[in-house]
C-alpha cells in the first residue's frame, strides 16, 4: 500500500472497526478531509465525463435548504434541529463522495491498482458475510459506540442519528407474522445490509473468481455458498431480485453463457432442498410492505408536486399511512407508525428534498455512466455497468444514503479508473484493451 492510498484502505478494509466505534458510513466524511487535502496537493485535478450532473445535483440540494421550513400539503412538523441535522449529514454524505470519486480517479495505477481496489471491497464483502451470520447467530446484540457516548442525549437519541451511530447485529421485525431477525451488522439498516453484498458481491467474485488463482477460486466458492445463508434471512426480497438480475446479466454479456445461469440453477436447487427453501416461501407470501410503500411513494410525489424544482431540502411526516387517517402507533394499531416520506428508495428522498429536477439528474448520471461504458467488455467494465443497473433498480426501494452510495460511487470510479487501466495479471486475459480515456482537467 502506497502512502497516497491508505484513506481507501482505511475507509474499506477497515470499515468494521469504524463501524464498531460509531462512525460507519459516517467515517467517508472523516476520510473525505485527508483525501481532499492529498488531492489538492496534485493539482490539476482530473474529472470524469457526465461529473458536471453531480455537481448539479449537489448544487441544487445547497439551494433546496431554503425549504427547510415548508410544510407541504399532507405533511406535518416544524422546523427543528432534527430537520436542519439530517439535511447537513446528507450535504455532507454528498461532499465526501464527490471528494472520494475524484481521489480515487487521480491515483494512478502504480499507486492504487484497478485489482487492488477490487480486493479491498472483497474484503468488505467478506465481513458483510460475517456480519449477516453474526445478526442471525446473535440478533439481540448491540452496544454503545464511543462516539454515542461522546455526543449529547438530545443527539444520539434522534432516530436517524442513533440508526448511523449504535451498532446493532439485526433488525428485528414482524415480516413473517412473527418476530424475526434480518441482518444488519456492520451496516446502519437491513435493507442496506441487502443492498450492499448485492454489490459487494460483484466486486468480489471479479476479485477473486475471475482474477484468482485455484484457492482464491475454492474460498470464493465456499464463502459465496455461506453468504447464501444470510442473505435468505435478510427477508431482501428486492436482493433476491437483483441477484437474478445480475446472473442474467452476466449470462447475457459474458462469453461463457452457460456459466451463471448453472450456478443460479444450483443456488435455486440449494433453497428448494434445504430449510432456507421455507423461509423464501414464508416471505412471499408475507407482502407487508407493499401497502406502505405504495403510500409514501404517492404522498411523496403529490407533495413534490408543490416543489418541483427544488423540493424541500430533508424528509417530511404525512398525515395517517395506508391503514388509517390517524398519526402514529398506537397500543391497538401498531401498524399505524408511517415512516417519513422519502424513506423508501433514494428516488423518493429526492423528490422530496430535491423535486423532479433532483431526481431527473441523478437517473441521468448512471444512465450516462452506463452508456458511456457498456463497451468496456473487461470483467471490472462490465462489473461497474452492472453495479450502475442495480443502482437504479434499487432507487425504487432503498435509500442511497448512508453507505451504498458508497459502494455505487466507488463502482462508478471503478469504471472511469478502467478507461486507462493497464492489463491485469491473473487468469483471465483481456482480448483486447478498453478505450482510451475520455476526461477532461480542471480546478
């Protein structure tokens, strides 16, 4: 590891231990400050093609603060330190990976190699594994962080701040009628644990199947087939989904066709005739959420709709949810509790707090990541266009925010680093290179 490259190392090979000391996907802005400080030092600075949207994008997030104090139509609540905080950790959240991005695309390849970087989202992956068994083997475990007992009461104990900062094993929730544990370690929500090995997985198996050697191979096999395990008990419906969007992919884009789609068929074949085949079975026929994202997702739009153009800077409470007129849980109704709007896929967070013109950039910059590089037919271009698919699939039912924008980002970099990547050592041999780089240098 070269000096330059230990904000990565740090921010992905040691993300259980920032997760352990309350910081999680908060530690990328902490790292954010050593990287901006490296790159400002190696001025010029070089972009990738279609960056201008984020820029955009994170423009108009500055401009939608404005709203911060509007109520609109269906919603309720004031103005308060909560709403102010949650809109500053997102701003911030955006800064950091902006910075990230652009760290990343001007090292070089002596410094941080393209497989290097691939590895160390491997290692993550594999503690994501370990994490989701850890949530399954001990779902009541949890504990106060240091940086929990450092903040004051009034902060820790906001919802959204406790969720990022006191680390927990599991969600427990009545999915299946009954409680049940879905993974959560070392990530702040389930469905950002689903999210997450989805990608990481990716990530890993380019890493360690298609550029390693026979053990490599042999323990991507094995952890691969235990990560089934967890993934079955995260209740991820949405990650089922994108599990076999990504084997059809590769199915489709790969020269060895047959290949993930056998071993789709023998994962299938797992389920069917192990105890897991129950538990799949139980969750689909358990579609409690249906209801409730069908009602945020159309309040959410009916009160952008007011604001269409900037939104209105953070979340907002709604009146009753898709059960009842009524606010709030109650001893007979505890379906009743609704969550925010915009707390069910980052493409409802941003027309919320950014309106439809937030959104509408935000699906243009994958979109053109995508199209610039579905000719890439190396593992790691056709790996990064396959994270960039996912991440739209997943704006419809999991929020970006906190660390799978992250991964998203990171996988976007991936791409842009691969434009001029020399070729990688290992068993698989590139037929021809990717294309020249497309970019442009400025300040």
């Amino acid at each position: 590891m070269t000096p330059a490259t230990w904000p990565i190392a740090a921010l992905l090979v040691g993300y259980p231990v920032w997760w352990a000391l309350g910081l999680g996907g908060l530690s990328v802005i902490v790292l954010a400050v050593p990287m901006a400080v490296i790159l400002w030092r190696r001025r010029p600075i070089r972009a990738p093609r279609g960056f201008g949207l984020w820029l955009l994008l994170i423009a108009g997030y500055l401009i939608s603060g404005c709203m911060l104090g509007a109520t609109p139509p269906g919603t309720y609540g004031e103005l308060a330190a909560g709403r102010v905080l949650g809109y500053l950790v997102r701003l911030a959240l955006y800064l950091a990976t902006l910075i990230t991005v652009l760290y990343l695309g001007n090292l070089t390849h002596r410094e941080l190699p393209q497989l290097a970087l691939v590895r160390m989202l491997g290692v993550l992956f594999i503690a994501t594994v370990a994490g989701g068994l850890l949530g399954i083997a001990a779902p009541g475990l949890s504990f106060t962080s240091p940086v929990e007992l450092l903040l004051p009461g009034w902060l820790s104990e906001h919802p959204f701040v406790h969720n990022l900062i006191h680390p927990t094993a599991a969600q427990t929730q009545h999915v299946l009628g009954h409680a049940a544990p879905r993974p959560e370690a070392p990530f702040e929500w389930a469905n950002a644990w689903g999210g997450n090995i989805s990608i990481l997985m990716i990530w890993f198996a380019v890493g360690w199947w298609v550029y390693g050697g026979a053990a490599r191979r042999v323990a991507a096999a094995a952890l691969i087939a235990l990560a089934a395990v967890p993934i079955v008990h995260s209740l991820n419906r949405a990650l089922w989904l994108a599990l076999g969007v990504s084997a059809l992919y590769m199915a489709l884009r790969s020269g060895r066709r047959c290949v993930p789609l056998l071993g789709a068929a023998a994962v299938a074949a797992l389920l069917v005739l192990s105890p897991l085949g129950t538990v799949v079975a139980q969750r689909l026929e358990s579609p409690h959420s249906n209801g409730i994202r069908v009602f945020t997702a159309t309040a959410t739009v009916a009160a952008a709709a007011h604001s269409p153009l900037i939104g209105y800077g953070n979340t907002r409470n709604a009146y009753g949810n898709h059960r009842t007129i009524t606010t709030g849980k109650t001893q007979w109704c505890r379906e009743c509790a609704h969550p925010p709007l915009g707390s069910d896929g980052q493409l409802w967070l941003l027309l919320i707090t950014q309106g439809f013109a937030g959104a509408a950039l935000y699906v243009a910059f994958f979109v053109g990541a995508i199209r610039r590089h579905w000719s890439d037919r190396t593992p790691i271009g056709q790996a990064g266009v396959l994270v960039m698919i996912l991440t739209l699939f997943y704006m419809f039912v999991y929020d970006g925010l906190v660390t799978a924008l992250i991964m998203y980002l990171i996988s976007f970099a991936l791409l842009w680093r691969n434009q001029d990547s020399p070729p990688i050592s290992g068993p698989y041999r590139p037929r021809h290179r990717s294309p020249r780089p497309i970019g442009w240098r400025g300040a």
